[in-house]
C-alpha cells in the first residue's frame, strides 16, 4: 500500500501540533440522517480523543516523529481525558493547557456503513490569547496548525516563519478572514472540499489558483476517494487515492494532514509527502475508528 515512498529508519522529524483537541462520540449506524426531524438506531456507540490537529500529531507519534501538542481544553473530565489520551501515544502535552472554568471541546460524529459521516461540534470555551506559548525557544523540523484556534496559529507561524520551519495549515471550514490572515504565513496549506469551497468557490482551479496568491509554497486540495489535487507554481496536479476497501472515514483528514507533516519534517518533496500521507490515511480508512485506527509506523512497512 505504501508504493514507492518508504519511509527511512531514522527519520524521527521534530513537529508541532496546534489547534483542536476534541472528545469525540461517535455512533455507527445503517444510514445517515436524511432531512427533518427523524430518529435512527446506533448498532453502536464509542468515545475518543479527536480534533483535527490533536489526531494530526497522533499519527506523527505513531509514524515515529517526536511531536509536542499546543493547544487548549477546560479543566473538566473532558479535558482531563484528552491529556491522558495525548501521554498514551506518547505526544508532549507541556503546552496543553487545561484552562479552569473552560469548558472543553466535544464532537458527535455519525458514520454509516459506508464510512461516510456527519458531525456537529462544540468547539469549546477558553481563553484565545496565545501569549503563554514558548515561541522565544521554538525548535521543530515542521510545525501543523488547523484553523480552530487563529489567534495560536498565527503567533506560531510567525514565529515558525522567522526560523525557516515549514508551515503546515490544515484548511478545513473556517470564516475566510481566518485564512486571509493564516494564509499569509503557510508554506503548505491543504484544505479539505469544504473548506477550500467555503473560502474560494465550487472550482477547484480557479479556487486553488486564489489560494496560491497568499504567497503559499504549495496549496491542494484532498477529495476523498478521488485524491489529492494540488498547485505548485503555475502546474496543476493530481494524485488518485489509494483503492482500498473503505470502512471508515473518520479522521482520514487529520491523518493526511499529520503525516504529510512528518513527510515534510523528514526531507520529503511535495510530491513524495503528499504520495505518503495519501496511503497513511487511506491504510487508517480500511478498519473502524477515528483516532483508534490511525497506523502504527510498523504496519505501514509491512503492508
């Protein structure tokens, strides 16, 4: 499944994650709800860690990276569940902060047994200032941002920018002048359909072409089960996903996200890290379970 693009024993890159931090509770069910008010039935019901960057830097530890989470939840049983499934994985949570009379994150995902999924989110209530972070000693080969939390993102790639770190942004749904301010500062912004949608039109082209005049090394676009489609310089290309059968979709985002973070803290190319991230989360995409399913390094290899 991995293809041509292996991944070096020693590449144990350094990365940042910042952004969403959720508690996820998911139900599976035969079908998703259609319109109105109905009612359905769950064959069944889980909780999960999730958020988008929170799930990103899970798949770096799992591939094998040195990752620290940035990021904010409420001192609540929510959040205290989140830290602890961040120091199972193994992920730096010093610059996770469990703020007191916050309230944290949560997430209701819907899946069907076509892996397809609905989701509505609470995304939390805490403090956005980001001056407590350790910009002035910042070291990482890569760092990773979704546009949850701006305020944070912002002040971490600017300090990213100044030292020469690559810029991931993780361009999922979020008002436009979230990305008019973030856009700025990435060097490689890959949005989702939706998000590069709601920020730039229906037209892949024309809105991976508006996308680029922030100044991004790289933007692109990921499409599911019709792969990724990205703009480097003026060449539009595209790379079909993976055929594998689909199980569940659940975190394939962040998965991509996260592991094309590590392919780019790693020295890969663009080509090759997009390649990488679109088998890593195409692997996670044929077993059930959002963060639960994401890859270990080792079952990469040996698939």
């Amino acid at each position: 499944m991995m293809g041509a693009v292996a991944i070096p024993d020693e590449a144990h890159p350094e990365v940042i994650c910042l952004g969403l931090s959720a508690l996820d509770r998911i139900w599976r069910v035969e079908r998703l709800f259609a319109s109105g008010s109905e009612k359905i039935r769950a064959g069944e019901h889980l909780t999960e860690p999730g958020g988008m960057a929170a799930n990103a830097a899970v798949a770096v530890a799992r591939l094998g990276g040195i990752v620290s989470f940035w990021g904010r939840a409420g001192d609540d049983d929510a959040g205290r569940i989140l830290a602890d499934g961040f120091a199972a994985e193994g992920v730096d949570i010093e610059n996770f902060r469990l703020f007191e009379g916050g309230a944290s994150s949560v997430s209701g995902v819907i899946v069907d047994t076509a892996g397809e999924r609905q989701i509505v989110n609470f995304r939390g209530r805490y403090p956005a200032d980001p001056s407590w972070l350790p910009l002035a000693d910042l070291a990482a080969d890569c760092v990773l941002a979704d546009p949850r939390w701006p305020e944070g993102a912002e002040a971490l790639f600017r300090a990213a920018r100044s030292r020469g770190i690559p810029t991931v942004l993780d361009g999922d749904v979020a008002d436009v002048e979230v990305f008019e301010r973030l856009l700025p500062l990435t060097d490689h912004a890959i949005f989702s359909e939706p998000g590069l949608r709601g920020f730039a039109g229906d037209e892949i082209e024309p809105a991976l072409a508006h996308a680029a005049t922030f100044g991004c090394r790289m933007v692109a676009v990921t499409r599911g089960g019709d792969g990724v489609t990205w703009r480097e310089g003026s060449d539009l290309v595209h790379l079909p996903a993976p055929k594998v059968p689909v199980v569940d979709t659940t975190a394939a985002g962040d998965v991509f996200h996260g592991a094309y973070a590590f392919a780019t803290g790693a020295g890969f190319g663009i080509s090759d890290a997009l390649c990488f991230a679109g088998a890593v989360a195409a692997f996670k995409c044929t077993r059930s379970g959002g963060r639960a399913a994401i890859p270990f390094v080792d079952e990469l290899k040996s698939s």
